[in-house]
C-alpha cells in the first residue's frame, strides 16, 4: 500500500473538503477550521507525536460537531413548543432559525373541539340527520337494519339525539282561572305563543309566572299520563308510548341524528386540510422547519462547546486509526500506540458533553425560567420583610 501523508501542520482549503458542505461557504467557518486543525493537533500532542490524519479529518469532525450542536438545540425547541408548532403553515423557503417561536393556543382548541363533537357542539364529526318511518302498533325498530337500507357501510352509526317528545306544554296552555277573577296569565306574545291562550287580560307578568305554569303542565303529563320517551339498546330502538294510527292516514316519521363511526374514529378529521402550494404543513416533528445552524451566528460559549466536540469526534477517528495498527516492530522492540485510550475517552467525553448541553438547555426552557423568577420574587419579598422601616415624623 501506497505511503498515505499525514498531518503536517499545513492546512489545506476549506470550501469542497468537508463531507457535506453545509458550511463551506461561511466565511467565519472557512477562517475557524484551519485554526481548529492546528489547535486540535496540538492537543493530541503533535508535533512531539505524530498525528494519523489529514486536514479533511479535522474539517470532518468540526462540521459534525456543528450540526451535532443545531440538532441538540433545536430538537430542545422543537420539545418546548411543538404544541404551539403542530398545524403551521409555514413556505418551503422559511425556517425557524432565530425565530420567537410565541405560544398559542392552536392545538389545544382543536384538541377540545374533538369533545364539540360528543356535546353536539362543533368539533369535525358530520352529524347526519336520518329519519323512521312509525308503524301502528309497532315498538321496536332495528336501526342496524335501517343504517343498511340507508347504505351505511363500515363500523356502522351512532344515533346522538332522537326528536320523540310530547307536543310543548305552550299547545295545551289554558289557564283554568282566566276570567273568574281569582288569577290571571300574561300572553307571551313575543314567543309567538300568543294564539295558543285566549287573551282575557293584558296586564303583563313576570315570565317566570308562565314558565311555572308550564313546568307545572308538563310535570303533570309525565305524572298522569303516558311519557313520550324512547330506549335505545344496542341496535334495537323502543319507543313510548307505542304508535297509533294517524286519523288523517299519513305517514309519522320519526327523526334524530346520527353520527358515523368511521368519521369520528379518522385521527385525520381533525387535521385541516390546505392547498398548501409552495408551503408546509406542520404535521410531526420531522417537518418542523429548522435548518442547519449558522455558524457564525453562533456565540462563543456554543463555539467552544463545538471545539470541545470536534476534539473528541477527532479522538475517535485517531483511535479507530492507532487500533488497526496496535502495535508497530521496531529494531529490537515494539511501539504499542494508545488506540484503546483515545476510543474510550472519546466516547466519554461525547457522552459528557452533550449531557452538558441538554442540561443547560433544561436550564433555560420556560418552566424553569418561570419557576426561578417565582422563587426570586419570593426571595426578595421574604428579604424586604426584615428591612427596617423609616418612622417619617410630618
């Protein structure tokens, strides 16, 4: 095999040596990987030692150990806001690099409009209307039979609300004291229920007088009469009391509404659906629109973080290199190289910092942060309290 050069102390260019290029046109990263190689090499011992890599090595290890670096710091982002993240659009061309990412209450309010949809109240399940056809003398009526002449295939339905009451207790309003003098009514002419009392006196009362009255009607019916009810089990709808013949012979259909299951169990129901174009839509973590770092936007505290990575990335290619050749014959002796050493604290040193990193990015995240000033206000409170205070004599 050939003689491969090692380092020598001379770096070569920067721009098309590195693996990806991800910052090769930085000009403040173009002017730091030379200075890293010369720094890095020195701390392994060169030129009292020599060092089994190239330039390539050194630009190698710095650009992972920048991307290493994005990748800690936004995934911590991504952990602390994607609830307000999820469901952005935001244009293929645009990051959230140094960006405020703001909270919001996105997410949350679509996760509760599932529960609209339970309540009749919203939400994104279609609530169908669907009606029955009442026979005389007939109770029971299968609604599963009933969903598969409407066609309803799939998981089946789910009724919400079926419309089987006794008529209002307005309709059958007559107050049996109007016109003897010992009680009177008010009209409620502005419900439009007017027509259904005859109009004896004018002198207008509280609406909880007639409210009563029709509690009172109403109460009455479920106590002395046949209730308007139903029961629904399983597939088998009952219904009280049971249906008569119509005098007029028509046709009595009975309504409610209805849900389809399939629609209520799709987990896309609740994603809203956008010609996005040229943008994207927030959906998981993988399409949150971070970029790769910077680098020379990053400060000299990530820098030196950076470095410390890059150095140990380079212990360990040097350790891969020294192990393959554990030992080398020299006259009379042998030299045993310190593959095994590099290979272990590199992997410590990894391991280390970036527990270094994402402990000092807890440090920082907003509940931390809110916990830390609720602690100094009570600090200083508690502080203040033992101040003296001035007696001010006018």
């Amino acid at each position: 095999m050939a003689n491969i050069a090692i380092w020598n102390n001379n770096p070569g260019p920067v721009w098309g040596n590195t693996p990806f290029g991800f910052y090769d046109n930085d000009l403040e990263f173009q002017q730091e990987a030379p200075l890293f190689a010369t720094w890095c090499s020195r701390r392994l011992g060169y030129p009292i030692v020599e060092i089994e890599l190239q330039d390539i090595n050194f630009y190698t290890a710095l650009e992972e150990s920048i991307t290493t670096y994005g990748n800690e710091v936004y995934q911590w982002k991504i952990r602390e806001g994607y609830l307000s993240m999820e469901g952005n659009i935001v244009a293929n061309t645009t990051t959230f690099n140094n960006k405020l990412v703001t909270p919001n209450l996105g997410t949350v309010i679509r996760i509760a409009e599932t529960y609209g949809s339970e309540a009749g109240a919203g939400g994104y399940t279609t609530y169908y209307t669907g009606s029955l056809t009442l026979t005389a003398s007939v109770q029971d009526y299968d609604m599963k039979q009933w969903a598969l002449r409407e066609g309803i295939t799939g998981s089946g339905i789910e009724i919400k609300k079926i419309f089987f009451e006794a008529p209002p207790a307005i309709v059958r309003y007559f107050d049996p004291y109007a016109g003897t003098g010992t009680g009177i009514q008010s009209l409620l002419e502005t419900f439009g229920f007017g027509q259904f009392s005859p109009g004896i006196n004018f002198l207008l009362m509280p609406i909880y007088f007639d409210v009563q009255k029709l509690q009172a009607i109403e109460l009455n019916d479920q106590i002395r009469k046949s209730a308007f009810s139903f029961d629904l089990v399983n597939n088998n709808l009952r219904i009280f009391p049971i249906p008569g013949d119509r005098v007029d012979g028509a046709e009595r259909k009975l309504f409610f509404h209805y849900i389809k299951r399939d629609e209520r169990n799709d987990v896309t129901s609740a994603t809203p659906t956008y010609d996005t174009g040229s943008s994207t839509l927030v959906t998981n973590v993988s399409n949150v629109p971070y970029a790769n770092p910077v680098f020379c936007e990053i400060n000299s505290i990530g820098k030196q973080w950076i470095r410390q990575y890059a150095l140990a990335t380079v212990k360990e290619m040097l350790g891969y290199v020294r192990k393959k050749y554990s030992t080398i014959p020299i006259p009379g002796a042998e030299v045993t190289l310190n593959g095994d050493d590099l290979l272990t604290d590199a992997r410590a040193e990894k391991t280390a910092l970036l527990e270094q990193l994402r402990a000092m990015l807890d440090i920082t995240s907003r509940k931390t942060q809110l916990e830390n000033q609720s602690l100094e206000a009570d600090y200083i409170q508690k502080t203040l309290m033992n101040a003296p205070i001035g007696i001010y004599i006018f």
